[in-house]
C-alpha cells in the first residue's frame, strides 16, 4: 500500500475536512500553518494562507485546530510552516506543543537540515541536492523523506516532473526510509507515476483548492488519488 | 578563507533546500574571486570607466550652515545611484558562474535599473520584479528598465512594494535556479549574499574615508547613511567601523524602522531585525520611499545595533521631503528620497563634521513629491 499525504491549510473547519479526507482514504494530514511571506509556495497556498491570516489563524488558534483534528482522526498529522513562526514562538516550545497537540511530527520548508539541526521533522530534498545534502536529510528527517518533485515552487502542473525519478533512485541508495513525492501532483494519474518510483505521494495545492469547495469535493479528489496509488500497487 | 554566515545571532540561510546548492555555489565563487586579480581588475576597470568611478564628496555649506556637511555623491555615478556598484559585481561573478539569465526584485526602482544597465552592458536576459504600487509611483524607472531590454513583472498582491517583489524573485529563483543568477539588491537575503553586498558596496567607505581625511585632514565626527535594506549604509559605514571615535548613524523611514522598533524574526532567507507582529507575521512598512519600504533590514545592521557600534534613528516623511526641497534649493542637487532622510538627520545628529552617503539622485521622485504637494 502506497501512502497519500493530504495537505490542507489550518481554518476553522479543517477538522471536519480531515476526517472526510481520512475517510476517503488519505493515511497523514499535513497542516498547514499560514505565513504571511511563504516562499516555498506558490499563488494557490499563498492565497490560502492570506485567507486563513484574514479569519484569525495565528499560531495559538491553529494549534487549537491541530488539536481538534486530533480528537477526530487517528492518522498522523504534520503541521507545516515556515522559520519565522518558530523564531516567535520559541522553537522548543512550538515543538514541545505541536506535539502535545497532537502533532506526529513537523514539516518545516524553508529550513535546511543543517539548521537548526535539533528539532526533530520531516526534511525535504530536492532534484538540486547534491549527494552530501540527502545524506544529511535522510540522516536527520524523522520518519520519512519529503521528495520535491521539482525545482519549484507548489502548485499543480499538468504532468509529473521528469525530475522525480533520479532524485528517487538517488534518495533510495541513501536510505530505507520511506520516501514520499510532493509538489505538483494533482491528479490521480500522477499519483500513479509518482507511486510507482516512491512509497506514497503529498498532495498541497489540488487538495487546498477542493477543500475550498468542501468536504464532498476533497473526497472526492481523495478517492481519485487514493485509486490512482492503490491501482499501481 | 570562508564566507561570514551569521552575524551574532542573525543572518543565516532559511531557505528552501532547493536553493542550498546554488548558495553553496555562489560562496564558494566569491570567496575565491573576492582575493582573484584578475577578478578585481575587471570589475575596477569597469567601475572606472563605465560606472564613473571614484565618486566625488562634495561640502554642502549653504544646506548646513554652521556644520560641515560632505556629500558623498552615489547620485553621479551611472544610473543616478550607489545600486550600480552591487550590480555591476554579481554580474560579473554570475558570468563566471556561467549563469546568463538574471533575476532582480525592485522597490525604488534604481537596484532594477542598475541590473538592467549592467545585462544590457553584457548581453544578458534581465526580469525584474517589481510590486505594482512601486510601478505606478517610481515611472519613470520603469521606462528606463524598459528601454534597457528588462522584462519588469508586476507583482500584485499583498503589499504591492518591495517585500512582495523579493518573494517573487525568490520564488523564481527557486524554479530556474540551474540557469539563473539572483541579483539581490541589497544586504539582505540567505548567506551569502549580505556579506557578498557588503564587500561590493564597500568601495563607498573606502573612497569617501580618504576623501574626507584629504578635505579635512581628519575623520567626520558622524557618518550618516539612509538604510532600507542597509546596503549603502553598510558600505558607507564598513571601512569606519575601526574608527573609534566616528559616530555611524543609520537613518530608517519611521513607518519602516525594522531596526529602531523591530523585533528579532525570518524574512527572505535570513534572521533580522524585522516589523512583525507577536506571531513572526510580516507586518507592512509605509514610506513615501519607495527604496525603504521594506520590513526587513541587513543582519548586519541588526549586528551592529546590538554591539552598540552603530545607531539607528528615524526620520518621517514630512521631514524627508523638507531636506529634499532644502537641498534642491540650498546646493543645486536633486536628491533621491531615500537619500533625503540621512540629509534631514545630518542637520540634527549634533555633530559638526559630518559626511553624509548621497545615495542616488532624486529625478524618479519628482512626479512623487509633486503629486503629493498638489493633494
Ligand atoms: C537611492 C537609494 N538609496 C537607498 C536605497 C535603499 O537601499 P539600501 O538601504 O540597500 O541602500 C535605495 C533603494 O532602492 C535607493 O534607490
């Protein structure tokens, strides 16, 4: 079974969100916690993250909806954000209750393994890192390996990259963990691609952009994806 | 010898992974061409004779009567500010690198200008970003990178100014990394590009410090710099900063004081001193500087708050367009807004030598001031 991460933006009704995307079939949610200048991300993330600036989504109150999406679902569950909300809110601490909130682990983007090397989270790698840099990803990442299909920013494109496949076959002969695809995929069809090079995909920008019109359309996005993974394996 | 990553506890490299390589790349680079003589030759030959290089200091006794004012003049060199002097390097270390499309984000519009001069100078595709509030109030620059061969691409959202427009260049970046050369405008940004702006907008000090010493056969009690990103400030400040006795005063935008009521935070790659609010949410600057609007400042100057060694005041509008009337009107020079705050807290630092970085001349501002005078 190849593993579907689902991302979607902390907002007031994101609990309820990820349990219909649980129970359409997606095995992790990533949470996004918004940032005012998110640099990994493209138009469809950064407007999310405006809107959830706009209705009150501050550090505290996405914690309280880490939390109520933990009483709802029982996958693991991933808040993502970015440095400077660490900075602010002491990175032990935000560490310390993200995970009292529920968190599995943390997804931070614009963080490189090398930096602040003590807190414990997913680390991501891309098609520019060098030998030495996924040695020092894997190494360090806590569970699996966030693979950045391309050189880029999110969003969804109209196919896979080309880029996935050698940076998969380079991550593999690295380590046995894991290793999940993200970025651009979108659709089932690239779920299957993707799974058939990595252990599972992340979906960020076509699951905001359904969630946007409501839990019967994430599912639905989730079932495509969900049958795209299980159909390869 | 390696390049300077942090500066106490700020600075650094908070970007995505995708980019480490390329800022490897770009140490590595300039840590050997920064002690290159060949490098070095290239670039003063072309500081002397196409950039117009060394710039004069010139006494301004009829805008400070009673003190003795020197103008450090960045506003004559070519393209009308001290932008050129950073351009004009990274391009040619982006050349070595190989690296023929280059990028470059915008406020004022005279950082997207340089960059567009010196790719023209060598035949290299030029896109910079620039926020649309910054587009409408700073024309004239926008024509300029135009006729230049640039791409200037708006950037619509958000706040509009020069924040967003380095996210955007950032973001590019991150896409076309393997083909591209980001030209950072100023002294901020993931190492190494502070200490790389740095050493490039050095020459600023270096001349103007020999320059006073022969005017005045002694060093100016105060030296005063407007600071945006810092990039004129640090390079006006860097070769004064083992002169005990010389006061280094950093004159922000009130509505854009990341030094004077910032807070410890993460902005485009490095740690700072930043307008953010309790959460690390980037908080929007005001200025009627298009150059200084912007939330962030140099690690450096964060640095230099905190050991003590430099000061950071602020200087308002209204008092930023009176120094630039004053000196229009009192010595026969047209300074660029940003430029205008450093001449207005020169009037008051208390000192009476005193020289002053002219950063760049104020022509782009004209339309500016003038609509606001007629609201
Ligand atoms: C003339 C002039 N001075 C100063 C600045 C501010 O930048 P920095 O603080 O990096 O010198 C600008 C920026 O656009 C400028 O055009």
């Amino acid at each position: 079974m190849k593993t579907l991460v689902v991302y979607l933006m902390a907002m007031p009704d994101t609990p309820a969100l990820a349990e219909a995307a649980v129970e359409a079939g997606a095995d992790m949610i990533e949470l996004g916690f918004p940032f005012s200048d998110p640099l990994a991300d493209g138009p469809l993330i950064r407007r999310a993250g405006e809107r959830a600036l706009a209705a009150g989504m501050r550090t505290a109150r996405c914690l309280e909806v880490l939390a109520e999406t933990r009483a709802r679902v029982d996958v693991p569950l991933m808040p993502m954000t970015y440095a400077s909300i660490f900075d602010a809110y002491g990175w032990a601490e935000l560490e310390r209750d993200a995970r009292a909130a529920g968190a599995t682990s943390l997804i931070v983007p614009d963080l490189p393994a090398d930096v602040h090397p003590e807190l414990r989270r997913v680390q991501l790698v891309a098609p520019t890192s060098t030998e030495e840099r996924l040695r020092l990803a894997a190494d360090a990442t806590d569970g699996w390996l966030y693979l950045v299909t391309v050189t880029g920013t999110t969003g969804a494109r109209a196919e896979l990259a080309p880029t996935l496949a050698p940076l998969a076959s380079r991550a593999r002969a690295v380590t046995d963990l894991p290793l999940y695809a993200g970025f651009g995929i979108s659709r089932g069809e690239h779920a299957r691609a993707a799974a058939e090079l990595t252990d599972g995909v992340v979906v960020g920008s076509a699951a905001v952009e359904a969630a946007e019109q409501g839990a019967a359309a994430l599912a639905a996005l989730v079932t495509e994806l969900r049958a795209g993974l299980d159909d390869e394996t | 010898m390696s390049a300077t990553r942090t500066f106490g506890d700020y600075g650094g490299r908070y970007v995505p992974e995708t980019l480490i390589p390329a800022l490897d790349e770009l140490e590595q680079a300039w840590t050997s061409l920064r002690d290159d003589a060949s490098f070095q030759a290239e670039l003063e030959e072309l500081r002397n004779s196409y950039a117009g290089r060394p710039t004069p200091i010139t006494l301004a006794p009829r805008f400070a009567p009673g003190q003795r004012v020197y103008l450090k003049r960045e506003d004559l060199m070519h393209t009308g500010a001290h932008k050129l002097n950073n351009a004009l390097g990274q391009v040619l270390i982006a050349q070595r690198l190989g690296k023929r499309r280059i990028i470059a984000e915008t406020g004022a519009g005279q950082h997207g200008v340089a960059t567009a001069t010196v790719c023209a100078r060598f035949g290299l595709e030029c896109i910079v970003y620039m926020g649309s509030e910054d587009i409408r109030r700073q024309a004239p620059n926008v024509e300029r990178m135009g006729l230049l061969g640039a791409e200037v691409r708006p950037v619509d959202f958000g706040t509009r100014t020069l924040k967003e427009a380095t996210s955007e260049a950032i973001r590019d970046w991150i896409a076309n990394v393997e083909t591209t050369h980001y030209v950072i405008g100023s002294c901020v940004g993931p190492a190494p590009y502070p200490e790389l702006v740095r050493e490039l907008q050095r020459v600023i000090g270096r001349e103007a410090r020999e320059q006073f010493l022969a005017a005045e056969g002694r060093l100016p009690e105060a030296v005063v710099a407007c600071v945006g990103g810092g990039s004129n400030a640090i390079g006006m400040f860097y070769d004064f900063i083992g002169d005990d006795g010389v006061r280094l005063i950093g004159v922000e935008a009130a509505g854009a004081a990341s030094l004077g009521s910032g807070r410890g935070g993460v902005l485009h790659g490095a740690r700072s001193s930043l307008l953010a609010d309790a959460d690390g949410q980037i908080m929007d600057a005001h200025s009627i500087s298009a150059g200084l609007d912007y939330p962030g400042v140099g690690p450096e100057h964060a640095w230099l708050r905190d050991t003590g060694r430099a000061e950071y005041v602020a200087c308002t509008d209204d008092e930023a367009v009176a120094a630039f009337h004053r000196l229009c009107e009192t010595e026969g020079i047209v300074p660029a807004l940003e430029s205008s705050h450093a001449l207005a807290r020169a009037l008051d630092c208390g000192d009476e030598l005193v020289l002053v970085c002219l950063s760049g001349r104020g022509d782009k501002d004209l339309a500016e001031v003038l609509r606001r005078e007629h609201e």
